[in-house]
C-alpha cells in the first residue's frame, strides 16, 4: 500500500499536492468508514451512550432528602430484587404487552397475508390504507379506544342497544385487558409492514412444487409459507413487545388500579415519589430484562428454524 | 393569555422546577408550603407591589412557614376548600350521616373513585382511619392509614388526578361517589347531575393553596400582574360563583348571600370552615417521600 502510492506521486511530479488528511482518507479504509458513520455515531454518542451512562451512574445513587446520595451502592438493585412489588409489575408487564404481541401478530398475519399475495394491483396503495390510523396521534388512539370501552362507550351502549346486556360491561375500560385491546391496535402498523415485507418475498415457485408433490393448502402454508414468513413474525415481535413493554400512557389512562405496568412506576420514582436513582435503577432492569428475553426468544426460533430446513 | 403548564399533583411540579424548569408564578397548597420554600426556588413576594393585597383574609396568609422578612411572604393565598366526596343522590343510598365510610362501602365496590395524589387521599385515609393529623408521622398513623388505604384499593374503579375523568364518571352513573374538590360537584350540579358535594361526620380535609414566584422568574412584573388579578374581587367572583372554592380577597364574598355561601360549604369567615374540618399540616420531606412511596405501593395492589 504504502509502496504504491510514493511511486504514483513520483510518477505525477504535476499532481496537485496531496495534503496529510486527503492521503491518510485514501488509504485507511476503516478511516472512511468511520467518516461516513460520523453522524450517525455522534447522536448515538450523544443521544444513547452518554445518556445511558448518566442513567447507569444514577441508578448507583440513592436518593436523600431533596437531593442525591452520590457514594456508589447497588442498594437500589438489592431493593428491586428483595420487594416483591418490582417483580410483580415486570412480570405483569410483560404478560401484558406478551399477549398484545401474540394478538397483534396473529391479527396482522391475515391482512398481510392477503395483500402479499391476492392483491396483484395498487399494492401500495393498500398498504397505506391499512397503515392509515397511524397518522393520528398515538395519545388520540389511546383516547379514542377509551371512548370505545367506556361506560357509556361504543360497546356498552351498542350491546345496551341490542338488549344483549342490561348494566353496562365495566370490565372493558379500567382493565389488562382495556391495556391489551389499545396496545393490540396502536401498534398494527409495526406488525403489518415487516410481516408483509417478508410474505411479499416468497418464491412463488416453492408454492407450486409443494402443490405439486401433493400438499394440499393448509399442509403448503405450515410447511412453506410460514417457516419462510419466520423473519418477518420475529421482527413484528420484537418492534412491539420492545416499546409495549415500558409502556406507560396507555396504562395510565385504561389500565386502572389493576392494570399499572412498570412504565407507570418509573414515570412514579421521577414524579411523586421523587426517587430518580430508583427511577434509573428499574430502567435499567427492564432494560436487562427485554435483552434476556429478547436471547431467548430469538435463541428458541433459530432453533424452530434449524429444525425445519 | 399566560402559558400554563398543568401537572397531575404539585408534587409533580416541583420535582420538574427541581429539574431546571423555570416558571413565572406556580400554585402550591399550605400543606406543602414550608417544603417548598427550603428548596431555595422561590422568591418573597413583596405585598406593597400586589393592590388587592389589603382585602386579603389575613387569617389565610398567617400560615406555617409562609411569613417572610419584612412583612413580605413566600405564598400569596388565592383559594381554599374541602376535599370531600361527591356522591349521586339518586344512586348512592346513605345510610345514617354522611361520613367517609361511604367511600369505603362494600355496597359499591368498583363503582368509587378517589384522586390520585396522596396529598388528598392519604389525608382523607387518616381522617377515615382516626388519626390526628398532629400524630400524622408516627409509624403507627403510618401502618393505620396504610391499612385502610389497602382496605379501600379493591373498592375503587380508577385512581385519577383528572378530575374531569371523575366527574365524567359520576355523571355517567359509573361511579356513584367519589373524592373530590369543591369544584367537582358544583359544575355537575350546575349540568343537573343530582350530586351531593357531602359533609362527612368526620369533618373534611381542607386547605389554603396560592401562588409562589420563582426565584428566576423571568417576567417578575408580569408574575406580579398575574398575582394581583388572581387576587382581584372579579376572580374570586368567578371562583366562588362557578367553581364553589373559597377565595383569598374578602370582598369577594359579598355578591353572595349567606344561604348561597352555605350550600357551597364556603363562608367569608374561612377558619370557620378549615377549622371545622382537618386542616392539612405541614410535613417533612421524608414523610412526604415515604408517604407517597407507601400509597403508590397500595395503588399498586402492595
């Protein structure tokens, strides 16, 4: 490398001069990668790695009085361990956005399905319209779903209507399942797209022969259709149990007394309750938490996967 | 038009000036008082500059902690009242007096609501559980309130700081009583709701809230206006009249007859009122930390 360009620049006595930064840029390959990353690596420098790290520091606090305790102590990680409070609400955290993730996937499969491969003309078109309620204010969703369950909402007041039911169904609203229902919808649009992404990609072809050596359509789909759509079903997964998991306006406002998730907490330790350090602590456990959870599931579908191929 | 930032507890609010959000005037009660003056984030304010400020009940100004250097004060008080329970008439049968226990009443599980903050309900769970609010920090006022609040969470609905959210409620028939503020039943009265604003055997929680300028306050005079306006007899007209509070300028009070002021559970003799209920003491902050703490824990189902 280095030979090369000392005999090209003797070669071209005429060359413009070449400064320091202009050959080190054309000879370091990794140098240029990290150019063209820069801005990229400097938000994320700024808007994930050093906030995280206060984050980190913060949860090895404790909290005195109006202020800080600033000496190092895991005392707020032994207390999220120790009282069963912490444990129960990750655990109903997860149960909640876990069934919102099966119920969004399972609901948006269907629809995907179809436009990947019944919808031959003005696809994208179809697209956006199923992708439309997302235009609105993810606040206005929640609000217009607490309409709908309400007490005197669209449900209890159509039901009422019908003389199906005398009392309106309090269970609806102030409920896990109110929780469930809103997350289930709010976030369709981040199952739709990348399940239809990878249904769209389907050999056709693979299809026919299946159909051809005898496999009827149920037998095609299990056997073709959705080992292949796998990839598209774990990133559905992941982009909605991820964020449903802290979520926290959707509880607060459906969720009711039995329906607070640890979103609701944490948002607690930085408002009323005034514990920031604890507030950081439970982040970075439900953080820790996804991680482990998101190695495993993935783990047990690369296993699915292997089995299958 | 000022630009109001509104916040589900005042609580809340200092804990995001504390942050570095700096407001002009903000609205604190006389429970918090003294603990929000030892943060250091507000300035006295100087009543020669206010020219409501001779009308103002002085009863209501001489609170604990408020006094400041010369004849100055920390909080100009703007309203006061009762957090009480708004019950419907026509579906809420009272049995005997009217008491807090109707908000503990097994008969209407899932059908009561309480406001979220603890700064109302942990104050009412120890007037219900007995405890004098001079003893409201001892351990044991602590384990007593506690229980009745754990006694209480499988009857409630929703724990709301909306109020809007609860008078809806009440007014749909979803809850049948629920605590509230004077204002509560005074508007759903005024739609026709047959509500009942209650006046609890145990006496109600009251209070003094005003208004506080911070000490970086960058439009001071226009703080001043906004306070003196605040302060001003048209206010309280509106105050009292629309939203049934009690207000800070004596004067006020005279549109209304007697009979007026009594139903709104008001009088132009405020300690009357505050002294015939509880009135809320100030507490330290570990209190208001473990209080807090212990009843969001309760509101969690521990």
């Amino acid at each position: 490398m280095t030979e090369t360009s000392v005999q090209t620049s003797a070669a071209e006595p005429a060359a413009k001069p070449v400064s320091r930064l202009e050959r080190l840029l054309y000879r370091s390959e990794a140098l240029r990668g990290y150019l063209l990353m820069s801005p990229t690596l400097l938000i994320m420098t700024i808007g994930i790695i050093v906030p995280f790290l206060i984050l980190v520091t913060m949860s090895l606090w404790t909290r005195d009085g109006f202020s800080f305790d600033a000496t190092l102590t895991i005392a707020n990680y032994l207390r999220v361990w120790n009282e069963p409070i912490f444990g129960a609400l990750l655990r109903r955290s997860f149960w909640i956005s876990g069934v919102a993730t099966v119920a969004t996937v399972v609901l948006c499969y269907p629809m995907a399905y179809y436009v990947a491969f019944h919808v031959h003309r003005n696809k994208m078109m179809w697209i956006i319209l199923m992708t439309l309620p997302f235009w609105t204010s993810y606040l206005l969703r929640v609000f217009a779903w607490k309409v709908i369950l309400g007490y005197e909402g669209v449900i209890n007041s159509g039901l009422q209507g019908l003389g199906m039911i005398e009392e309106p169904l309090s269970f609806l609203l102030y409920s896990k399942s109110a929780v469930i229902i809103t997350l289930a919808h709010a976030w369709a649009a981040f199952a739709i797209l990348p399940l239809y992404v990878s249904l769209e990609k389907i050999d056709k072809s693979l299809l026919e022969a299946a159909t051809d050596l005898g496999d009827g359509p149920v037998a095609r789909f299990w056997r073709i259709t959705f080992p292949l759509s796998m990839p598209g079903i774990i990133a559905a997964s992941f982009l909605i149990f991820i964020p449903t998991t802290g979520d926290y306006i959707t509880p607060a406002l459906l969720g009711g007394p039995d329906g607070a998730m640890i979103g609701n907490f944490i948002q607690l330790q930085f408002g009323a309750v005034n514990n920031w350090p604890m507030g950081a602590t439970l982040s970075i456990v439900l953080m820790l938490w996804i991680a482990a959870i998101a190695l495993v599931f993935l783990f047990i579908t690369r296993q699915a996967e292997r089995r299958v191929s | 038009m000022p630009n109001f930032a509104i916040f589900g507890g005042s609580e809340e609010a200092l804990t995001k000036m504390r942050g570095g959000f700096v407001v002009d005037v903000s609205h604190p009660c006389n429970q918090a008082l003294p603990r929000w003056v030892s943060t250091g984030l507000f300035q006295q304010i100087d009543t020669s500059r206010l020219s409501n400020w001779g009308n103002v009940i002085p009863e209501i100004i001489d609170l604990p902690g408020n006094a400041a250097d010369g004849g100055n004060v920390w909080m100009a008080p703007f309203d006061w009242g009762q957090t009480s329970v708004t019950y419907r008439t026509d579906l809420f049968e009272v049995e005997g007096e009217e008491s807090w226990d109707m908000l503990w009443d097994k008969r209407y599980a899932g059908k009561l609501g309480s406001l979220a903050s603890g700064a109302d309900a942990w104050w009412c769970g120890a007037i219900k559980a007995g405890v004098d609010f001079d003893d409201i920090a001892s351990d044991e006022a602590f384990e007593k309130i506690a229980a009745v609040m754990r006694e209480q969470r499988p009857l409630i609905r929703v724990y709301t700081d909306d109020t809007t959210t609860l008078e809806q409620a009440l007014s749909s028939g979803e809850l049948t009583a629920a605590m509230t503020w004077n204002s509560s039943a005074v508007l759903l009265q005024s739609e026709g709701i047959p509500v009942k604003f209650a006046k609890p055997k145990e006496g109600a929680l009251t209070w003094v809230c005003g208004v506080v300028i911070h000490k970086d306050a960058p439009n001071v005079d226009r703080a001043y206006d906004v306070i003196d306006s605040l302060l001003s007899v048209q206010t309280g007209e509106f105050m009292i009249g629309e939203w049934g509070y009690g207000h800070s300028n004596i004067k006020a009070f005279d549109k209304f007859d007697e009979a007026t002021l009594q139903g709104l559970g008001l009088s132009k003799r405020p300690f009357e009122i505050l002294e015939a209920g509880h009135f809320q003491q100030p507490q330290t902050q570990e209190w208001e930390t473990r209080m807090n703490e212990t009843f969001e824990q309760i509101k969690a189902g521990f």
